[in-house]
C-alpha cells in the first residue's frame, strides 16, 4: 500500500517525502513541475537512498490520475498540488480557481472510484481572514483576502461536505502557517520561479547577492516593531505533522472531516525575522520600507493544542534553526536546483 503524495517535488512535499519514509510509508509522487524541478527527485535518492516512483503530470488530466491509480496500490493521498502565490491569485484568479479547486475535485472524483477515501489535505492559516482575534483556534470562522485564500476556504469546505456525505471518508485538513527552513543537508529547500513571494527565500536571495534589498510592507503595524508577526514553522517540523496526521488516519476509521492547525504557537516579527538571519549570514542585509501590502493583517499565529492532543505532534525547531538552514540551502545553492 501507498501514500500519494501530489506536489511531492515541491518545497512542503519533497521534505514530507523524506519524512514518510523514515516512518516506513511507500510513497509514490506525482508532480508536473510548475513550481519544482525534477532535480528534486535526485536530491531525494541522494539523501534517501531511493528512487520514488514518479508520475510527472497534471491533476487537472483525469486519464493520467486514473493511470496513476491503475498502476499504484494507492491507500491514502496527501494532497500539495496547487498554484499558491497570493499576489499572483489577484492577477489571475480564474487560473487560481481552476488550477486548485477544478484539480482537486478531478483528485477527489479519482480517489472515490478506486475507493481511496483518506486525504490529508495541505491548507492554510490564511483562511483565518482579518476578523479572528490571535491565537487563531480552529473553531473560528473562516474567510479569506485574495483567491487564493478563497480557494482554501472553498476547499475546505468541499471537503468537508464529501465527508458529511459519506461515512466512509476521513479528511485531516492540516492548516499551517509560515514554512521556513531547509532539509539539515542543504540539499533540497525553497526554490520559488521568480521573484519570491515568502520572506525566508527573498531574504536569503538578498544576502547571496541575488537581489538588491528586503522590501519589507509596513511599520506602522500595532506591534513592538511596528512590522507584521507571524507564526513561523520549520519545513522538517511541518512534515512531520502530515506523517503524524497518516498515523491518525490509520488509527481511527471513519474520522470525517477535521481541521487541525500546524503552527509554533510563537509570533516573530519581520524585523526579528530579518535580525535572526543576519546571525546566521554573518552580515547585514539591506532592506527598504515600503507601504503596506493589501491584505495583510498585523498578528498570526498559531493554537495548536489540537495537534499536540489528536497527533501528538508539536513544533521543535528554534527560530534560529529555521534561519540558519535556510541560510545553508541558500549558500550551497546559489541558484536552487539549477545548481
């Protein structure tokens, strides 16, 4: 039996991948590179010491899924595929939709024909909106600021009607919050097409000469700094957390929908962020004041009691081992998986 992993040569999946087999799952991944290189899968043999079976196709292509399912003995599915960046969803928000609610429905119809009814479904904090008072606990209603935001929340909702409808489902919808860090052997990391879109990348893109300067949004926020602060969350500890959500779908039948938070539970701000990482660079690195950004809200972060209870799973990384590992997959890889 095997664990589908959609996105699995992404930032999230690729270290989830790593994650599931030290705990012994068969992992078979599929990925049509749009936001990843297939490099990732030599990174993984590299640091594994085996191939995974890959799949490189589009969710959105029923035939290919259900060739997928044909050839696999698929038991269960973590679902990452998806388009992800929020300022890019305002610009193109029928492609947002289509890419990440039209895929996931295909996924979703496919899985139900092979009666494959355990997802972990990969969303996001961001569907806590701008109404909710911090720490956000999972029983707050949900909303959202840009498509894709709007896309977690309609997913999460669809998912949690498939469930109602039918008994047999059990979806763990994992909603995490701000991934940082790196694989400990600077072999795989974040690897964002273009200009990034997250802090850690377009910061460590900075000190390597990348780019020119931090564009921090705002520091006129009601915080210490005056600058956002956000519940960041190592990349190793996240993936954790979906291996740890499998085990819970293994363990108890017929779950239903559940929605559970994967956070530290800490709040850094983007000038703590910033100083952290100059530690771990051994420099300064330049930055700019620009306005606020749309959309943002002043505090993030994380209840994640209900982790600690139903997946006995909590966040171990420090802040400073989010950065320095950022900083070691960055320096060693100047140009990500080009190099």
């Amino acid at each position: 039996m095997a664990i589908l992993v959609t996105g699995g040569a992404g930032y999230i999946g690729s270290h989830t991948v790593i994650e599931l087999d030290k705990a012994g799952f068969d992992v078979v991944i599929v990925d049509n590179f749009s936001n990843s290189s297939p490099e990732v899968l030599n990174r993984l043999k590299t640091i594994t010491g085996k191939d995974f079976p890959l799949y490189e196709g589009d969710i959105l292509d029923r035939d290919f899924l259900v060739s997928v399912f044909e050839k696999e003995n698929i038991d269960s599915v973590i679902h990452f595929a998806g388009f992800k960046a929020v300022g890019e969803s305002v610009e193109k928000p029928l492609e947002y939709y289509h890419n990440n609610i039209t895929g996931t429905l295909v996924l979703l119809d496919v899985m139900r024909q092979f009666n494959v009814k355990d997802i972990v479904f990969s969303s996001s904090a961001t569907v806590y909106g701008m109404n909710n008072v911090v720490p956000f606990k999972e029983e707050m209603p949900t909303s959202a600021t840009n498509p894709y935001g709007y896309t977690k929340v309609m997913l999460e909702q669809i998912l949690n009607d498939v469930a109602f409808s039918d008994s047999d489902w059990s979806v763990t919808n994992l909603r995490y919050f701000n991934p940082i860090g790196a694989h400990e052997s600077g072999l795989i990391g974040e690897a964002p097409n273009g200009i990034p879109n997250n802090l850690s990348p377009y910061i460590t893109q900075v000190a390597v000469g990348k780019l020119e300067k931090l564009h921090i949004f705002g520091n006129d926020y009601d915080t210490p700094d005056g600058t956002c602060i956000r519940d960041f969350i190592h990349v190793n500890d996240l993936a954790a957390g979906h291996s740890a959500a499998l085990n819970y779908l293994f363990n108890n039948e017929n779950l239903g929908f559940d929605a559970i938070n994967l956070g530290s539970e800490k709040g850094y701000s983007v000038l703590e962020i910033l100083s952290n990482f100059e530690k771990a660079v051994g420099k300064e690195i330049p930055y700019v004041i620009d306005g606020r950004r749309a959309g943002d809200i002043a505090v993030c972060y994380a209840d994640a009691s209900k982790a600690k209870k139903l997946l006995n799973w909590e966040a171990k990384y420090t802040i400073e081992d989010m950065c320095r590992d950022s900083w070691n997959w960055q320096k060693k890889n100047p140009n990500g998986f080009k190099d």
